[in-house]
C-alpha cells in the first residue's frame, strides 16, 4: 500500500530586526508558492529570540507588506492555530523540555566558561594556525544546568552528504562538526537550536531560506540525529547581487523596504513577478509571470545556484508592463490617489483622461504628479526647452512663431475634438509647412507642455481641451517674441 503523501508545510521566518527587504521577500514568496501549488500550507513564525537586534513594529511590518503582496499565511502569530504559537519568545517551554531532553541523553551540557576564557581558547587555536573547536574544550565534569550558563549541545563529529533542492548534493567532513550553543544565559533558545525544534512541532516539510545558512546544516543534521527528528526538505536560496553582478544587493542599488515600492505605487503581481524571477524561471524565456502562473509553474529546481542579479531598471519595465496590462478604470482606481492636489478641482472624467494618457509610459504611479502636472496648471515657459533642442534651436524665433501660428489655427479648426481628428489634422500639417515630425510636433510639445517628453501629442492636446492648447501657444509665442 502507498504511504499518504504528507501535506506541504512551508515556513517564513523573519526575525522582527527591520523591513522586508527584496532577499526575504523572495524566499517568503517561493515558500508561498510551494504551498499554494500542492494546496498546502504556509506558516508565518516570528523568530524573536535576540531580544538586542529587536526593532519596535518591525513584526507588524513584516505582516503588513506580506499581506500588501498578497503572501496570505494559513498560520501565524494572529492566528491560534493547533501549531502555534507561532512567535518563539511565546514557545520557550517547549525549547526547555527539548533542551532538558538533550541533558537528560548527555547529549548537552552547561558552558561553565567565561567569554574571556572562551577567547583564550580562539586564541590558542590561532596560535597553533588551527580552527577553533569548542569541542577541544569540553569540561570534564561540567556544572548542572541551571538556566544560568548557556548549554551547548554535545556534538558527535562525522562526515555528511546530503542534498539541497536548489544547491545540489552536498558534503562536508567531521571538522566542521562543533559544540553550538542552543539555549543562552538569558533563557532564549539560539536560532540553530530553536528552528530544529519549531520546524519539527509545526510540521514543516521544506525549510526555504537564505545562504546565511547553510554553513551551518552539518551541525544541523548532528543535532536532527541526537534529537531522533527526520530533516525536512531543504532548499537554500541564492544570494541577490547589485546591479553589476558581482556585490551583495546593498541599498545604494536601489534595494529598499518592499512597503516603500508599493507606496511608490509597484503593482503587487508587479513585485512578484519580478521577485519571483530573481534566480527561478520555468525553463523558458518568459519573464513576465502573473501569480497565478507561478503557482502553477514554479519549481524548486528552478531556481539557479547562482547569484541572482537585483536591477532596479529592470523592475521597472515589469511594472510598466503590469500597468499597461490594465482597462483604463483599472488604473485609475489605482492612480487616483497619485494624482496632484490640483486633480481635486477636475472632475472624474478629466482625470480619468489624463491617467489614461500617461498609461502607455507609466513605470510606477508615484510618477503621476511630475509627470501629468501640465494638465493642471499653465507651467513657466523655458526657453531652455527649444534651445537646447537637437533640432529647433537651428530655427530662428520669427520661423518659430509662424509654425506655432499656423499649429495653433489648425488645432482650433477641428471640429469634433478627438484624438483621432487632431492626429489627422496635425498630419496634413506636416505636408503643408513640409517640416518633419520632431521639428513641429516638439515645437507644439514644448509649448502646451513646458516638458520635453509627454504623452502622445493628439492625446495630450484632446485632453487639455482647444482652450489651453490655443491660450498656452499664444504664450510660447509671445516668449519668443521678446
Ligand atoms: N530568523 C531567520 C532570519 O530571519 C530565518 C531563518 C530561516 O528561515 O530558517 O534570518
């Protein structure tokens, strides 16, 4: 007969030290995406156990931007679900039962050192240019654990092979084997002492989680051994590297507090999409994925072993494309609140226009204000703007303000005023002042929008309205005049 298959249980596990920066975020989200695709279950665990690195709120945070991108949890600190509870500074009995267990098998004892003395064991080791092992220092008759000391767990040094989903098989040889500390003076359980225990009492099946790790595994198994408990599945992600390929991700590159690119207005299925293809594809060349593809779609041995590069420039054009990817309402209900101050006095439709206009280049919606405030007010005319251009500046002002005259005449002459209609009417302008496009149409540009780029001119001239567009030339030519 077929054993049942166990159910998937993966895990996040940040400690509460800051914000969800892309690295954690990413090894949240294949975490996720395990769960989801086998319809199992994905766990928050708060790994509060160093009270010093601590920060006030960073766990509401974390939960904040987990549910902002959509990596819903089926158990966490908020919810009292049969595994909990689900922050470890809440499960310390349970990591003294386990520790008493490791006393009671000799297979723990109380550090009686002091830190002076534990450096002058480092030191020793240096001095004979060997590694330091805690386990060359064993006391022979150590102290009964009473809470005070720290108690290290008795390690029994041998080689291992085992295999990481994502780095491949994998070995090392008994001299990484050591005596690690598993519960401190302070009463709190160590991450490598407490992560065994939870993962094994919340029945995780995968343990997804970054590089920092996996030094650290071979100890991991001795202790998995001592304590009796199967090894769930592991998977160690790659490190996310800056923009050139070679460094560690650091913030200068643009790597910020995820919450922060959602204020910035990155569509969450943007961010995911774009997290989830740092290191993992489908084989393809795909690079766009939405979430429910993923969920289908990914696969632990489709992430890379190696570095996965982090380009901001890159995210980006994902977003764009997720915005561009939506009907004009849903952007607007998007961007409304991006839009400036000055939209308030429009109505609805005008407003929708203009999200409607700027969609096409939009790259992230707190780009709205800079880039739509032509449509609110009449902006100071800069000269700059034709000067400095490749073509214009070679026209002089009189040749300038006759083709403004002769736009301004031929914009006010349609009729019915739409895009469609100026874009005809603009065109057979072109053949009649025989000028080329980035002559005639920038000249109008510059002119109704005091800006060197914008959206599609007949779209931005529909939107402003015949008014505007003929009051906003007639200023350009009289600049030009003086
Ligand atoms: N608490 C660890 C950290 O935030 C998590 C490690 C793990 O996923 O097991 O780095």
């Amino acid at each position: 007969m077929s054993k049942t298959k166990q159910a998937v249980r993966t895990r996040f596990a940040p400690s509460p030290t800051g914000f969800l920066h892309v690295g954690a975020a990413r090894t949240a989200l294949f975490a996720w995406l395990l769960a989801r695709q086998q319809n199992g279950s994905f766990i928050l665990r708060i790994e509060d156990t160093d009270k010093k690195r601590q920060i006030e709120g960073a766990e509401e945070h974390i939960i904040k931007t987990l549910r902002a991108l959509g990596l819903d949890y089926d158990e966490g600190p908020d919810s009292d679900a049969e595994h909990g509870p689900y922050r470890q500074s809440e499960r310390l009995d349970t990591y003294q039962q386990w520790a008493q267990t490791l006393v009671a098998s000799g297979r723990a004892y109380a550090d009686p050192y002091t830190s002076e003395e534990v450096a002058d064991f480092r030191e020793q080791a240096q001095a004979k240019r060997q590694p330091f092992l805690f386990r060359n220092h064993r006391p022979d008759s150590p102290p009964e654990w009473d809470g005070s000391m720290p108690l290290r767990f008795k390690s029994e040094p041998k080689s291992y092979e085992w295999h990481d989903e994502v780095m491949g098989d994998l070995s090392t040889g008994p001299e990484v084997i050591d005596d690690f500390v598993i519960m401190k003076s302070d009463g709190f359980p160590t991450y490598n002492f407490a992560h065994i225990i939870d993962d094994h009492e919340m029945s995780i099946t995968h343990i997804i989680r970054g590089q920092e790790f996996i030094a650290s595994v071979p100890n991991y198994l001795n202790l998995y051994e001592a304590l009796d408990l199967p090894v769930p599945v592991m998977a160690t992600m790659p490190p996310i590297l800056g923009p050139d390929g070679k460094k560690k991700l650091s913030k200068r590159d643009g790597a910020k507090d995820l919450l922060e690119y959602l204020d910035d207005g990155y569509l969450p299925e943007a961010l995911i999409s774009f997290i989830a293809t740092l290191g993992w594809n489908d084989g393809t060349t795909q690079e766009i994925f939405t979430t429910e593809e993923l969920i289908k779609r990914f696969s632990l041995a489709g992430v890379g072993k190696g570095g996965a590069t982090f380009d901001e420039a890159r995210l980006r054009w994902v977003n764009g494309h997720f915005i561009r990817n939506l009907s004009v309402d849903e952007v607007y209900e998007k961007a409304k609140s991006y839009l400036p101050e000055e939209a308030s006095s429009k109505d609805e439709q005008y407003n929708k226009s203009v999200i409607a206009c700027l969609q096409e280049r939009l790259k992230y919606l707190s780009e709205i204000p800079e880039l739509s405030m032509f449509f609110y007010k009449d902006l100071p005319i800069d000269l700059s703007l034709i000067n400095d251009h490749k073509k214009l500046k070679k026209y002089d002002a009189e040749q300038l303000i006759s083709l403004l005259k002769v736009s301004r005449e031929t914009i006010c002459d349609v009729e019915v005023f739409t895009a469609g209609n100026i874009t005809a009417a603009l065109n057979q302008l072109l053949t009649d002042t025989e000028e080329k496009p980035v002559v005639l149409f920038s000249l109008i540009r510059i002119a109704i929008t005091q800006a060197p780029a914008s959206p599609a001119l007949a779209d931005t001239i529909a939107v402003l309205g015949k008014d505007t567009v003929s009051k906003r030339i007639d200023e350009q030519i009289s600049a030009l005049k003086s």
